[in-house]
C-alpha cells in the first residue's frame, strides 16, 4: 500500500481545504518546491499534487508548480485538477508526471479517459458526498451514483481510482472504510484511498481493510495530519509495512 503525501496548490502555495470549501483554506507552505523536497527526503516514494485553481475553473494556474515540483524530487508525481482535454495531460506529462488523474473530465468525457489511458499512466478521481459524485473542484455535483462510475472505468485502461469523501477530507476524523469498501467490492481496479487520515491507527485500519473478495486498497494519500504533525513521513511508511501494507 503506497502513501501518497498530498501537495493541493492554490495561488502557487500549498493549501489544505476542510470539507473541499475554497472558503475554508489554511495555508502550510509558500514554497511547493521545498515542502515535495522534505516529503521526499522523508522517503515518500510518491507525491499527490493538486491544481486546486485549475479543478474549479479549468484553467492550469499551477502547471509551472507541479514542473518544479517533479523536476526537484526523484518520486513518482501523481497529479490533477482540471485535467479536462488531451492538451492538459500532455502538458502535465511534459512537465513530469508520473501518474494524471482526471476528475470532472472522466464523468463529464469518459471517452477521453479511454484515449488518454491508451498513451498514458491515468487514474480517475471520485470525489463525493456519500455516493454522490461532485465535480468542477467539489462545487457541483455531477448526479452520478460513485459505485456506478467506478464500475464504468472497469475496462478503460486506468491505473487506479482515487477516491475521496469530501465530507471527511481535512478533517483529521478518520476515513470512510465503509465506503471504501464498497467500492473495493465494486471494481478491479486499484483503489487509492483519500479523506481523513488524522492518526497512525487511521492507517492502520486502511491497511488491514479488505473487500469480500479480499482486495486491499492500493494507497492512502495524507494530507493535513502530515503537516500539522499527527505523524511523519517516516512513522506512516514504518505503519504501513508494519500492518504489511507496504
């Protein structure tokens, strides 16, 4: 089970938003750059970095971010927000991306996740209330039930589904292991898991989970407990492969 420590960039700066609400934003970091370099010195062997801007408007506000981000750390760089055409990934896999996932994209265009997926390492962001899947950087919600669209990204090509409750996300209150489960059950595909982590026994608790037919989720992306200091970078990596989920 891979950690993913999560890098959300607005404004050029690394930000946390409570619940996905662009009006409740605390600022941890000016320098994007630095904050990838600590994460991956602490032996992160992926970064999850978001283009906050670019999810809600859809224009690529923090693309030059996520370069310097990927050209400063040898990690592989998963990352998103407003990836909404062909043009948009190529940019960011120009830039260094390892892994680009689509959000508002994938429900809104599912075809170009198919076409982009042929050339490219992608995964598909699930971002929802309960089942409901939001889009447009959580603003809007898209009508569409999250076990349905997991489902429909079944033969693709995609890496891996991140799936995040909003309702959690930047709470510190634990993550959604039902629901998480629910959608392992749902699909093949890896799952990664984000919204929540507030502890080591959060992770421990992902780490153990399993679906009916005994699939795990594929990683965790941590976000606020990592810089209001619950835990490190270290201490996650030691948990996980602890719990053997690493």
């Amino acid at each position: 089970m891979d950690l993913y420590p999560a890098i959300d960039l607005r404004g050029g700066r690394c930000v946390r938003l409570f619940q996905g609400d662009y009006a409740r934003e605390t600022v941890y970091h000016d320098d994007p750059v630095a904050q990838a370099r600590v994460f991956a010195a602490a032996g992160a062997g992926w970064l999850h970095v978001v283009d906050l801007d670019a999810a809600r408007t859809g224009h690529p506000a923090n693309r030059n971010a996520v370069a310097r981000i990927a050209s400063a750390v040898d990690v592989r760089v998963q990352t998103g927000g407003g990836v909404r055409d062909e043009a948009a990934a190529d940019a960011l896999f120009e830039a260094g991306a390892a892994r680009v996932v689509l959000g508002t994209a994938a429900l809104e265009q599912p075809a170009l996740v198919a076409r982009l997926a042929a050339r490219y390492p992608v995964a598909v962001g699930l971002d929802a209330r309960g089942r409901d899947v939001a889009v447009r950087g959580w603003v809007r919600s898209s009508g569409h039930d999250l076990l349905d669209v997991a489902r429909g990204f079944e033969d693709q090509g995609v890496e891996a589904l991140v799936v995040t409750e909003i309702g959690r996300d930047g709470t510190l209150e634990g993550p959604d292991v039902e629901g998480l489960a629910e959608v392992l059950d749902a699909t093949s595909l890896d799952v990664i898991a984000s919204g929540g982590v507030g502890s080591l026994d959060d992770l421990r608790t992902l780490a153990a989970l399993r679906g009916r037919r005994g699939r795990a989720l594929a990683g965790v992306i941590v976000g606020r407990a990592l810089y209001e200091e619950r835990f490190t970078v270290a201490e996650a990596l030691a948990t996980l492969a602890e719990a053997g989920g690493c």
